[in-house]
C-alpha cells in the first residue's frame, strides 16, 4: 500500500534572528532567573530569551528530519510503512529450513549449458552412490540407500521401502490388482503412519520443519470435529449452518494427539519398528495400517514416498536421486513419465539439499523432450518452494490430477459477498498470496486481516493470511474425510473462502468502501446462522441498521414481518409469539434511530455497523494461537489460547471461555524470548498492575510482533496521556501562555494542531491540556507516558496512576521515541469514533 506523509503540523521552531541576538546584547531582554533546586521527580523547564533551559537535560538537542504527520496521510487506510513492514514479515513468517539464494537457483535454470557441464549427474553418482550403484534405471530391489552420505539407522531401514514405492507408483495401473477398494485402505492416514515411523521418540514439534503458524494447532482429538473440502471446480457458497465457533487452523503435520505422545514416547526400540523389515519390503503385509506396510493405491503410493522426504530432510537426497536413477534409461515409457510425475511432486513439497540442488538442476536440464514440460515445471516449482518453504503435508488429489494434466489447478475462492474468485495456484501458493491476489481483483485496498478459511462441510476453520500452505490445507482436508468417512480423496468435499479475521484497534471503515462491504456482509451472514451472536437488547437495533441499509427508510411493519427470517437466526423466530414481538421491536427501533427520515445514508449506518463489530464479537475476529502457560500468576488452566483482536489480548481456555483479558492501555509491554527456537519460544505481556505473564508457543514472534505493532500504532494515534513525573514550564517571554504544571498522574489531553492556542516550543515536544487544571501548555515527550488507546480509559483505570510510587512510574516507557500522528482538524486519526454518534 503507498502512504503518503504530508508535511504540516509540528514545525521546528524558527532559529533566533540576529536582531533578537543585537536587542539580548544591549541588555534589553529580560533574563530568567536560575533554576531553583529540585526533587527528582520535578522537572522545570524556563523560556527565556536565551530559549530553552531545561533542569533534566544537560544538553536540549533538537531531533533532525522531524517527520511532520497529520490527518491528511495515509493512515486513514490503516498502517503507516513501517507498521504494514511489521505486520507483513510476522504473517509470511517463513517457515522450513534455510532457504538457498533464489538468484543461486535462478542461474542454475537459466544457464542450461553451464550447469550441464560442470554438475552432471553421473559425477554426483560417482561421488556420492554407494558401490555397485549406477546412476540408470534398476529392475533390482533394494537392500540399502544408494547414498553413501548417510549412517542413520532409520534412513537406512527406510530407503528400500520407499524404492519399493516407487517402482510400484511407477508401475502402477498396469496389474489388475493395483486396484484396492476404499474399505481395504489404511483408516489411518499415510502421513500419519510415515510420521509414527520415523520419529518413535520425538516430541510432537520437534521436526526442523515444525510450523509457525498464525492460528492455533489443533490436536486430532479436536481435529475429529472437523469435515473436509471439494474439488478445485465446485463453487463455493457459506455453508449455512457452517459452525465457526472453533476458528483454528487444520493441524499441521507434525502435531498428533497426546495419546499418540504417550505411545511413542515409550522405551521401544527405533529398530523395533522395522521387526518384519523384509516382510514389508516383499509387500505380503496383510493390516494396512501396519506403519512399515507399503500402499497400494496411487495417491497413497505418493503420500508414503514424499511424506518420508517431509518428515526426515536428511532422505530427501535420497528420494530424488532413487527417481532419477530409476527415470534414467528406463525401457517403459509410460513407467519414465511417471517416474518425472513423482520428480515434479517432490519439488513442489521439498528441496534437496546444498551439496545435491546444483546436480539436480543439471538433471532436469538433461531430461528428454518427451518430459521436458515436467523438467521446466519442476525448476520453476523448486523456486517456488524455496520462495515459500517447505511443504508440511504431501500433495493432496487435486495435485495429482494437476500434474497428470501438466496443468496448475485453479481454486474457485468465495467472498461473504457471494462472488466466486477463480485463482490459479501452485503447491507452493500461501494464504498469504490468496489474499493478495483476492484483494488485487475485487479492488480491496486495506487487505490488512483478510484471511483464507477452509471449510470442511458444516466445518469452516481459518488458515490465516500468512506462510501456511494452502495446499496443506486441502491435503489435510482429503485426508480427515477419508479417514473419518471412509469417502475417497477425489470425492471429497472442501471449499475455500476470502474473509475478515483480524481488525486493527484503529480501524476506520471509511476508508475502503470495498472490504467495509465485504465486512457487512460477512456480518450479515454471521448474524443470520447464529454466529454473530447479539444480546436481546441489541436485536432489534442490528435489525433496524441492516432493514435500512437493505431497503432504506421506506420500511414498514409488513415488510419487516416478511423479510425478517433473511436477517435474524431461525432460533429467534421459533414461535410467532416472539416473532410479532420481535417484528414490533424492530420498528420501534427504525423509527427511534431516525431511519425513516433517511437523514443519514446507509454508507454511513454499514460504517456503523463495521466499526462497532469488533466491541460486540471481539473473540469473532481474533487471531488466535494455542500456547502453554510458562510462568506468571496461576490460571484456570494450562493449556490456553491466546486471541489477539482490535481490543486487546485475552487468554482462553480450550472452551473459549476468557479467563483473563487485557486492553491494550492494561498493558505496558510485550516480549519474546528463543524466538529462534520455535519450540522453546516464548511471549510475554507486562501489565500495568505489574504481573508478568509468559505463555510457550511456536507462533510467539507472530504474537509479539501483532502486539507490538498495535501498542505502539495506538501511542502513536492516542490522545492521552499520563503524567510520569511533576513539570513546570514557566515562559518569561510571553509566547507560549500562562505557566504549564503537571503532577505526577495528571491526566492530559492532547490537542489536536487546529485548535492548539500556541505553537509547541520544541519539535519534540507534545502540546496538550491538563484535566486537573484544564490549562494548555508544551511539555517534553518523555515526562508523560502516552495511554496506548483510542477513546479516554475510565476514571477508575486511571486513578491507578494517582497510587504509584515514583519508581513504577519511572519503569513506565516514555513517549520520547514515538511520533504521534496528529490531526489539523476534528477527524483524522479519529474519525472512526465519530461513527458512535450515528448510533
């Protein structure tokens, strides 16, 4: 988004003119006395002919660039550039491990010859293969890794079996009993299976791929209350009574359910799970849900192959040179295209490694015309995926046909509008690029907490807007209903959705029309099933808004009476007691707001009821993160969810019931500590009452960092302000008005520069208006500590204030270092609020 700063508001004080300097010299100018001795809680600062003097500063050094905001920039769209740069990098926080030099990959594609002489194939075999091992297509099984690079006993023991997958998704469709009915399929899932094999001792998020999401993991337990999603094709229309009261994220791979913990965390043996290791291998495994039993059907077959390579990094080299060599002179050229189908599969779920990307590049440029439409597809995928990071899931159905087809699958995305938005993707699309290109088509603007949401029949589940996979969703979606329902993959039904999650705290509707009517009517429809839900007094005002935005001030009891039940949930309309009843409500309620005057336009009321949807749903559109309490006072529970919203941060328990919530101007601060290590990583919040709360989460970065931003960009947007410490301005020349004094805990008010009665006397400095004495005057930025909110916190919040001793306000952060962002006139950085008065 571009912003634009305007420069008009706080000025820096013109320097003294020589004559002032000529008229000081012949000693006409009065001087200020000095400074009296003062407490070190009192500040005094004197305007004299001479300037400044400050009694707290050795040294009054003016800032240099000031950057000068007003009511005319940009942030009527939300952000300033270094609040979106914030918000950006925590939801597209990259996931997976280093990521190459895209510009190293870039050249490997685009120098064909290059690459080819220096990186053939057949030298990394040389290199690299264990003896015997050829770099061409073997007829033989396997009994070892063709790698030399690697001692792992699990990878060793794993490597035949994943040979033996290969040959039989390359040879599959040939044999009549390649076909397995949907009742003799595993009932566990392959990634399930894969995962249970290779990690018998890890902890649930113990993979170097462990995701960071922004939504919260779910463990299967809650997972089993999710369906699944449809084909790329179907249109994709809210389901109507879609149950969003559980809005977090579909599990990430990695994360199963803690009686799978306890099984795996046990003393058994790693080679315990290979015990019938050849009797796998021959493929006469009679339970398919055996973790080492080899799958039969074709997407299984992919799921078994590219899982392994997910799971353990350290088999992904292996993975890809056991195809290339089996693709490499192979007589059957149906068994060589799908050999490449598998090549193109990998790349789009991970990398090889550092040692091994240039050869692979080599390979793929050596690939015979018949295939070489899947060569160029896997160098541009790989580039995807090293872009976007590795996948967490293997590919689902959709992208199996895809590559059949050597087409990209289009997505058809509903909006709460009712529009279908088709959008082509890859395996390495993100949420985060849906609701880009979303927002790009339908002309959304400020597409700032927009999210994709998956829906899984009666399910709808939020993915986010930031690195997650959107095709590890619908894999994932595949997988649950088939397990679950026992409905094939290519049956399955999911949908995927564009919609508001997250709001900033200074939201104004007005400034994009386009997603202010997305956001009415994904209230309209949230309303109507049940999950918007109102308190009974609110009913028949909600009613009204909507009556006069749908149809305007020509609404009667006739055509409240039969148009209601499009509005309002069935529940309320159950019995035509109520019904009349509410009918009556709703017409009183038009007619008290004034609606059938038609004064205010119904822009103005869908501003309206945008901007209030956050204080009546705040838990509706949260961001929210499943986390463990670290350390800090007791709760209720352990196991929390953190939901963060325009109105602050409040602690959940797995019911979503609140057991603790902050408004931002409660708190003081919030930090991160092993942010480097999501699985020790945590966030912490200080709140003003001075309790330290610390919670254990992988998504810690992503909450400090929504967190941070919206406390500073509340401080910069405030208008209030708390007295750190007593200051006195006293002004011998004259300019600046009557002598300013704070106490320590005063209240001030900060005036807007239209209807400041001086010029502040510093371009650092803050211009505002004590409650207590209700004088205006200049003060220094860091002798107040500025509320983070937008409307004036109650009396009783504030009185805290009054109460502490000079040390806790002292440990208060000052205003020294933010810029706030002031109005030249009545609106500006609140013009949202001004909507409360159409209410």
């Amino acid at each position: 988004m571009a912003v634009a700063y305007v420069a008009d508001g706080i000025t820096p004080m013109a320097a003294a003119a020589d004559d002032d300097d000529d008229q000081g010299a012949s000693g006409g100018a009065r001087r200020h006395p000095s400074p009296p001795h003062l407490t070190p809680s009192e500040r005094v600062v004197y305007v004299g002919d001479d300037g400044l003097v400050d009694s707290a500063a050795e040294d009054v050094s003016f800032y240099e660039n000031v950057e000068e905001l007003t009511a005319d920039f940009r942030h009527q769209l939300g952000l300033l550039p270094e609040e979106e740069q914030e918000l950006s990098e925590a939801f597209k926080a990259t996931m997976g491990l280093t990521a190459f030099e895209q510009e190293r990959l870039d050249r490997l594609a685009r120098d064909k010859h290059g690459t080819m002489d220096n990186f053939a194939f057949e030298k990394f075999a040389a290199k690299y293969f264990r003896k015997g091992f050829k770099a061409k297509f073997s007829a033989e099984t396997l009994s070892q890794p063709i790698l030399n690079t690697t001692d792992d006993r699990l990878n060793i023991k794993a490597a035949p079996l994943i040979f033996e997958a290969i040959r039989r998704f390359m040879d599959h469709g040939s044999k009549e009993e390649d076909e397995v009915p949907e009742e003799m399929r595993p009932k566990k899932s392959v990634m399930t299976r894969v995962y249970q094999l290779m990690n018998p001792y890890s902890p649930v998020n113990s993979s170097p791929s462990s995701s960071i999401s922004t939504s919260p993991v779910i463990t299967e337990a809650k997972i089993s209350e999710l369906d699944t999603q449809s084909s790329v094709d179907d249109s994709p229309t809210t389901p109507k009574n879609a149950d969003r009261k559980s809005k977090l994220t579909f599990k990430r791979l990695l994360r199963i359910s803690s009686s799978e913990k306890k099984t795996r965390l046990t003393k058994k043996s790693p080679s315990d799970e290979f015990s019938q290791f050849s009797f796998a291998v021959a493929g006469r495994g009679t339970d398919p849900d055996d973790p080492e039993a080899i799958p039969r059907t074709e997407l299984d077959l992919v799921h078994y192959i590219i899982a392994h390579g997910i799971v353990k990094p350290s088999l992904r080299d292996e993975i890809l040179c056991q195809l290339c060599c089996q693709v490499t002179d192979n007589p059957s050229p149906r068994s060589r295209e799908r050999g490449w189908m598998l090549i193109a599969l990998c790349a789009g779920c991970f990398l090889p490694s550092n040692h091994f990307v240039n050869y692979f590049f080599a390979f793929l440029h050596s690939a015979p015309s018949e295939v070489s439409d899947f060569s160029r597809y896997t160098m541009v995928i790989l580039r995807r995926t090293n872009a976007n990071g590795v996948r967490y899931h293997p590919p689902s159905w959709v992208e199996l046909q895809a590559v059949k087809l050597r087409k990209y699958p289009v997505m058809q995305v509903g909006t709460p509008d009712g529009r279908v938005i088709p959008v082509e993707s890859d395996p390495a699309t993100t949420a985060w690029e849906i609701c880009g290109n979303i927002a790009k088509t339908i002309g959304v603007k400020d597409n700032f907490g927009f999210s994709v949401y998956v829906g899984v029949q009666r399910k709808i589940s939020s993915l986010g807007s930031g690195s997650d996979h959107v095709m590890d969703a619908i894999s994932e979606c595949e997988q649950m209903i088939r397990v679950e329902q026992g409905v094939s993959e290519e049956k399955s039904s999911w949908k995927i959705y564009f919609q508001k999650e997250l709001f900033t705290p200074w939201h104004n509707p007005d400034a994009d029309l386009e997603a202010t009517n997305l956001i009415y009517h994904q209230i309209l429809d949230g309303i109507h099933r049940g999950e918007y839900a109102l308190l009974p007094e609110e009913v028949p005002k909600m009613a009204a808004r909507i009556f006069y935005i749908e149809h305007g001030p020509e609404v009667d009891l006739e055509l409240v009476r039969t148009r209601i039940d499009e509005y309002l949930p069935k529940a309320m309309l159950a019995n035509s007691k109520s019904r009349d009843q509410l009918v009556k409500s709703v017409m009183l309620a038009f007619r008290a707001k004034g609606y059938a005057n038609g004064a205010l336009s119904t822009r103005q009321i869908k501003n309206q009821t945008v901007a209030i949807a956050t204080s009546l749903w705040p838990l509706n559109f949260s961001a929210m993160f499943e986390a463990l309490r670290h350390s800090g006072p007791p709760l209720a529970s352990s196991d929390v969810i953190l939901a963060v919203n325009g109105d602050g941060v409040f602690i959940l328990d797995g019911h979503f019931k609140i057991l603790l919530g902050f408004h931002y101007y409660d708190l003081v601060d919030c930090f991160v500590g092993s942010e480097n290590d999501p699985k020790r990583s945590t966030v912490g919040f200080v709140a003003l009452d001075g309790n330290q709360f610390r919670f254990l989460t992988p998504s810690a970065s992503i909450v400090h960092r929504i967190v941070s931003v919206y406390l500073e960009g509340l401080r910069r947007r405030s208008r209030w302000a708390v007295a750190l410490q007593s200051f006195q301005l006293q002004d011998y020349t004259g300019g600046s008005g009557d002598d300013f004094r704070l106490m320590q805990g005063d209240i001030v008010e900060m005036v807007d520069e239209g209807r400041r009665r001086h010029r502040p006397l510093h371009p650092s400095w803050l211009y505002g208006r004590c409650e207590r004495t209700r004088v205006e005057g200049s003060f220094p930025s860091d002798v107040v500590y500025v509320l983070p909110t937008i409307d004036r916190p109650d009396d009783c919040f504030l009185s805290v204030f009054l109460s502490m001793e000079v040390d806790q306000m002292k440990s208060l952060p000052s205003n020294a270092k933010t810029d706030l962002i002031l109005s030249s006139g009545t609106t500006g950085r609140h013009l949202a609020n001004a909507l409360d008065s159409f209410a």
